[in-house]
C-alpha cells in the first residue's frame, strides 16, 4: 500500500546495518485501508471456497519454491541462522496449505429440536474484516498463521508486522497478489507507530476481529481497547515454559528435545523452554550434556550458512538476557558455558547454561526471550508440579518421562494449552496452538483456528 508518510529503516541484527527502508504508515493508511478491504469483502466471500482454496495452495507453491529465497529475508532481518529461516519457510507455507485444504470443509447442520417443534438450521459465515499484529520473532510464520485461516474463509485482513521484520511481511503479501489474491483482501501496514495505527483500525465499525501475537503486556492493553466495541479476540501472548526431565527419563533423547526447545530460533519465541527442573538423581548429568551441546553451537551472522545461533533481535533484548543471567548468579548460580556479552557489533549472546538456579531468581519468573537455559533440581513429582505452574503464563510444557502413563497424568496437571510428552517440538499447522492462563484467549492452527474467523448463525424454521 502506497503511503503519505515518511519511511523507516530495517536493520540487519547481525552487523547493526541498514538492509532496507519501508514506508512508516500512520492512521491515515489505516483509513485507505479499511476503505479497500470493505470494498473487496463482498466479493471475496461470495466466492467459491474452492477458488479461495486455489489462491492459498499456489501462494504455498509459490513460497516452496522461493524457500531458500524468503530464508535469505528472514535471516537479515530477523538474525535467524540459515536453517532456522529454512524451517520457517516451510512451516508458514503450510499453514496455506492447510487452510486451502480446509477452506472447502466449513459445514454447518441441521437438527430437530428436542421438543420436535422446530428445525435447527445451524450455518457459519465469515466475521469480516480482520486486523492481524503478529511478531517479529517468526515473521512468516506468525503471518501466514492468520492470514491462511482468514482468507480461506472468506475475511478481508489488514496486518500489521512488527517494525524490526517488515520485509517479510511485505514479501508474502507479493506471493499472494501472485497467486491471485483481488486488491484489498489482505492489506500490509508497516509502520513504528504501532498503537496509533492499530488504535485507528480498531475504531472503524467494519473491523470485527483482531488476531494478536506479543507479549502478555500489550496483549492486556489491546483487550481492553478491543472490548470497547466488543470485538472478537484471540490472543497468542507470552510464554514461561517449563521443561521437566523425571528420574527415568531417556536422558539422551531429553537433551536432544532440550536443544530443539531453548534453541529455536535462539530462544527467541514464546514456545522456547524458559525453565528446566530436572530430578536431583539426574540434574549432573543432564546439565553437564546440554552445556557440552550449547557450548558446541557457533554463534555469528546467518550470512555464513554453517553457524548455528544468529544474533538476538536487539540491544534492548541482549541487555535484558544478561541482565537475567547477571541476577541468578548474584543469588547463587554457577555458569557451566556462555554467560557473558562478547565484544563486537551485532546483538549477539552466547549460548548459557546456568545450574543450581534458586527459585527466587527473576531468570525462573521472567520470560528471557534469549539462548539461556537455567536448571534447578527437584526431588518430587508434586514438587515440579508446582514449580512448573508457578506462572501466570500457560501456553505450552516439556515433559521427559519413560513411562508413558506416568507422562500422560502428569500432562493433566499441567496448566498449559500444550505438553510436549518425550518431544521437543510442538507447533504443528495441524494442532491447535494455544495458551492458558495469561499465555492467551483463543487458538491458532487447526479446524479450531478456523473456526476463529467464522460466525454461528442459527435460523429456527418448519416445514
């Protein structure tokens, strides 16, 4: 969308350069861009949904066979290494596939009514248009996680990417003009001035949902604003992980899944393992594994395509990891690798275990958003019950555990909207992602993220 103001630069986190410059909209833009997707509603619903379908399945054609391309985008202005960026591709590109595929699957029913009165005729309509603010840590994922569900059922979407990755953002909206997308369906609004933007799109009457993806912080903010007129929310916000390794644990396979949980893109995601309580029988040897992998990784810019870990996102989220690590070693915990900011441009941090972390450590209340991994033990399973729901925060838990009954009743008393049992990884296009307490309202992914996009309506009638 072309815009009045001035532009922005997108800096490469790597070398602290200027990669780029976008347009800085403000609420002005946010006004064309309601007009245009009001204006391109009608006829965006009204069609087939599997012509909606098509447009999505060649937007994922597209972006496969651009994947090394898009990772390119992503790991300069997000600092993700190479093969983190080429996972992301694929993961985003399939949350098109997905909703391609269950775009042509939205069925409603029809019922008599208990008392055999009247017939229930139950159908599902698309809510309209949708403002989607998604993050900066995934920004092809976080995007096509909205925007896929969105269209397939037939809503306009205006999104805003955060300012430090907009060209991401930017570049999937291309693909899906490409792939067939009409003007005004989806529009892309970069910008710095995020609350005065949004602020305006949620102030239109047309606009009847908002899709958020931040922290708990903001997210709070953008529900009481939303709630003035009573729209529809889903809300993916922060996370505070638990990762519980138990006495029978196949120690090996939970050090692999510890290094796919904390080092996802460097740690930098609302799914990472934030605390590890490991049982005192096995805590040496778990924390002495994962220090030897964590201080193997290499650390640099996504440019060389051997590194491992890129750089954090910027100065401000560097200085909060240190600071988080500086803390829990004033209150009594040991570094076993990492722990100190190297000198040299760039945001980077090495990757840091800490062992013997005391529970009153901010590092074990604070979502660190960085490649540290803290360890406390614990000598009981209703001891790491609690410690794991000491949060306020509920999206997801690790549990590593031989007994596979063993894992499932302790699945059940985790307060999350996700357990990783024996795993690693949980983000599937295919499952439900979501939080609990304060992690979230909603869930993305799925038939249950379709269904965020679509109103009920129930007509009674005879005959």
């Amino acid at each position: 969308m072309t815009g009045t103001a001035d532009a922005f630069a997108v800096m490469n986190p790597a070398d602290e350069s200027v990669i780029a410059e976008v347009v800085d909209h403000g609420p002005d833009d946010a006004d064309r861009a309601v007009a245009a997707a009001s204006e391109a509603a009608g006829a965006w619903a009204a069609l087939p949904s599997r012509e909606r379908a098509a447009v999505l399945l060649r937007a994922f054609d597209i972006m496969m066979q651009r994947q090394r391309e898009l990772a390119e985008l992503i790991s300069r202005e997000n600092g993700k290494s190479h093969a983190d960026a080429m996972g992301e591709v694929a993961y985003a590109a399939e949350y098109f596939r997905w909703y391609a595929e269950e775009a042509v699957r939205v069925r409603g029913e029809l019922f008599d009514n208990p008392a055999g009165t009247s017939k229930v005729l139950v159908s599902h309509e698309p809510i309209g248009l949708c403002v989607l603010v998604t993050p900066w840590n995934f920004p092809a994922a976080m995007a096509t996680r909205k925007i896929g569900p969105a269209l397939a059922v037939g809503c306009t979407a205006i999104l805003k990417p955060a300012a430090e990755t907009p060209l991401t953002a930017l570049a999937i909206a291309d693909i899906l003009a490409e792939a067939g997308l009409p003007d005004g369906v989806l529009t892309v609004l970069t910008t710095r001035s995020a609350g005065a933007v949004v602020d305006r799109l949620l102030s239109h009457d047309s606009v009847r949902m908002l899709s958020f993806t931040g922290s708990t912080e903001v997210g709070r903010h953008l529900l009481e604003r939303a709630s003035h007129r009573v729209l529809r929310t889903a809300m993916e916000l922060g996370g505070n992980a638990p990762f519980l390794v138990l006495q029978d644990a196949d120690l090996d396979a939970a050090v692999d899944g510890a290094m796919i949980a904390k080092m996802r893109n460097g740690g930098q995601a609302c799914t990472a393992a934030n605390r590890f309580f490991v049982h005192e029988s096995v805590v040496e040897r778990f924390a002495s594994e994962l220090a030897t992998r964590m201080g193997a990784l290499t650390v640099g810019g996504a440019a060389d395509a051997s590194i491992d870990v890129g750089p954090l996102i910027n100065e401000a989220g560097r200085r909060k990891v240190q600071e988080l690590v500086d803390d829990a070693v004033a209150r009594g915990a040991r570094v076993l690798t990492g722990g100190a900011t190297p000198d040299g441009a760039g945001y980077f941090y090495p990757p840091t275990v800490l062992v013997d972390v005391p529970r009153d450590a901010r590092i074990l209340h604070e979502e660190v958003f960085g490649p540290v991994a803290p360890i406390a033990a614990f000598s009981s399973e209703d001891e790491a019950i609690g410690v794991a729901n000491d949060t306020i925060h509920g999206l997801v838990s690790y549990l590593y555990t031989e007994d596979l009954r063993r894992g499932l009743a302790l699945a059940a008393r985790l307060e999350a909207g996700m357990v990783a049992l024996n795993r690693g990884l949980v983000s599937d296009p295919a499952a439900p992602f979501g939080g609990v307490k304060e992690s979230g309202l909603g869930r993305e992914g799925s038939t249950e993220g379709l269904h965020e996009y679509l109103e009920t309506k129930y007509v009674a009638t005879n005959w």
